[in-house]
C-alpha cells in the first residue's frame, strides 16, 4: 500500500468533478484486485465454509466496531454528518447478532482477527481523532460495497453455509434500506455535498484506495490464517490434533487457528 505521500497520486481518468464519481474512478483498479482475492474467488464460487465465514464475521466486527465508533464520535463534523446514516448502514448489531449465532453466548470472548485487521481499524480510529474528514472513504468503501456485490455474496453465503432464513446472515441484511440503489444514489449526492478543499479532496481520493487496501490485507490474512489452519489439521502434532478436530466449537476452532498463526508468526489480536 502508497503510504508517502510524495507516491499518492490516484488515476481520475475522466470522471468529471464530483467526489463520488471521483472516488469510484480512483478505486476502481483496487476493486477489481479486492474482487479477485483468493478470498472472495472462492466465495463468489459459493465456495465458503463455516469456519472461514466466521473468521471473516470476527473480522469484520472489528472494523465496523472501530469505523461506527469513529462516526458517532465525529456525526456533527462538516465532512461526516451529510454521510451519516446509522439507522440505515450500521452493522455493529447485526455482526453481534451473527456471531452469537455462530459462536454463542461467549462469542466475545473467541473473538480473533489477524494482524492487518488490527492495523486497519487502527487506522480508522487515527483519522476519527485527526483527520475526520477522511472517514468518507472508509464509510464509502465499505458501505456502498455492502450495498452492491455484498448483497450477493449474502445470497451465496446462505447457500453455501446451508442457513435457514436471516440467522447468521443478519450482515447482509439492510432493514432501513427499502431500494438499495436509491439509496446509494441519495448516498452519493450526500458525498458530492461535502465541501473540501483540494488538498482534502485529494487525500480521501487516496484515503479509498488504502480503505481497499485494507481490505485485501484482511482477506490475505485470513487466508493465509485458514490455509496454515489446514495444512496443521493435514499433519497435526496430537497436540493440535485435539485442538483442530473435536465437534467443530467454536473454542477449538479459535486454538486451531491461535496454532497456525503462532506458527507463521503473523501476529494475532484478540480482545
Ligand atoms: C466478491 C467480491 C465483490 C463483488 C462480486 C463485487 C461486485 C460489485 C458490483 C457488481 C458493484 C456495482 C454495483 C452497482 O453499480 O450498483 C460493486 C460496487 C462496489 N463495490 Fe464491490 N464487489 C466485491 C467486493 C468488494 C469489496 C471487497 C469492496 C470493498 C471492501 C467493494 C466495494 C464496492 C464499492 C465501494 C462499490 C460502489 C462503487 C460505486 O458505485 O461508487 N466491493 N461491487
């Protein structure tokens, strides 16, 4: 990821002068690499099992838990409020409730994420208390995604995983939304509203790009954690082998995971 600002400069290609079009010109090459991690490949195959869509939901709380914070706290900043919509996007409770279905009443205590998890939500609290007005790319990024290609990706998730009706999908799913593309067509008139200036304007340009970034890091990660997690199930020590394939809870899963990345050394945060 750019991270000198001297290297930050993003492709606009011609796409005239409003920030939402701006920013979708600007991410579009990292869309289409998030699209195609490993990850999300097989994910859009329906190839998605229950311990990698959990891995994924723990994740996934961490960055929503650190961006839905961060938006509350700055709700009146000129470059937030027009953006702010927490009855219709929030996904904090929906993750709750998803991963108390998959991990029960404890869930918060088998809560694990990798370590580009960690630096992306980081992130998202660094900028809530400096830099505010670059919560727009963030809030864009994943929002609007969950709004386009993630409300297929809940309709494979249901079938891959076998769910029944809205348990554990609960992410997926927009209540307050009634038509999601009027409202991402409200949602990017709001954008074009927020008055900033060039600087600015350019720094949340690359803000998204990193917010996709951020993104990919997390889904490598995860399956770099779940790759090595299978290769120690393929030859586990006795003691892995318990950890890894008991009846499949929750716990165990988090051990079995602890082991493969204590062996990678890639670094683990839990909380
Ligand atoms: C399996 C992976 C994915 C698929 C199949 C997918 C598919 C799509 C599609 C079809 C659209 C266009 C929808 C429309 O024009 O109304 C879209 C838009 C979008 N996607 Fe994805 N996407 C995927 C992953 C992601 C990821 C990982 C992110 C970011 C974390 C993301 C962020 C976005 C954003 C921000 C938009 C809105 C673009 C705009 O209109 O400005 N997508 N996606």
């Amino acid at each position: 990821m750019a991270t000198v600002k001297s290297a930050r400069k993003v492709d606009l290609q011609d796409s005239g002068s409003d920030l939402s079009e701006q920013i979708k010109a600007a991410t579009q090459e990292t869309h289409v690499r998030a699209e195609t991690t490993q990850l999300m490949s097989n994910f859009q195959k329906g190839q998605i099992t229950r311990t990698q869509y959990k891995v994924l939901l723990c994740s996934l709380y961490e960055i929503y838990t650190a961006l839905e914070e961060e938006m509350d706290r700055n709700s009146s900043h000129p470059a937030v409020a027009p953006i702010y919509f927490p009855q219709e996007l929030d996904r904090t409770e929906a993750l709750e409730s998803d991963l108390e279905f998959f991990l029960g009443p404890q869930w918060r205590s088998k809560i694990i994420f990798p370590a580009a998890t960690h630096r992306y939500a980081q992130r998202l609290r660094e900028i809530g208390k400096e830099k505010p007005e670059l919560l727009v790319a963030h809030a864009y990024t994943r929002y609007l995604g969950d709004l386009s290609g993630g409300q297929v990706l809940g309709k494979l998730a249901q079938k891959a995983l076998g769910l029944e009706g809205t348990d554990g999908l609960s992410f997926f799913s927009f209540p307050g939304v009634n038509s999601a593309n009027r409202f991402k067509q409200l949602y990017r008139s709001r954008m074009n509203s927020i008055e900033l200036t060039e600087e600015q304007r350019s720094d949340v340009l690359q803000e998204a790009v990193d917010a996709f970034n951020f993104n990919i890091q997390v889904f490598d990660d995860l399956q770099k954690m779940l790759s090595v997690t299978l290769e120690s199930a393929e030859k586990p020590k006795e003691s892995s082998r318990r950890a890894l394939f008991p009846s499949a809870s929750s716990v165990q899963i988090t051990v079995g995971l602890c082991v493969g990345l204590v062996t990678m050394g890639i670094g683990l945060y839990s909380f």
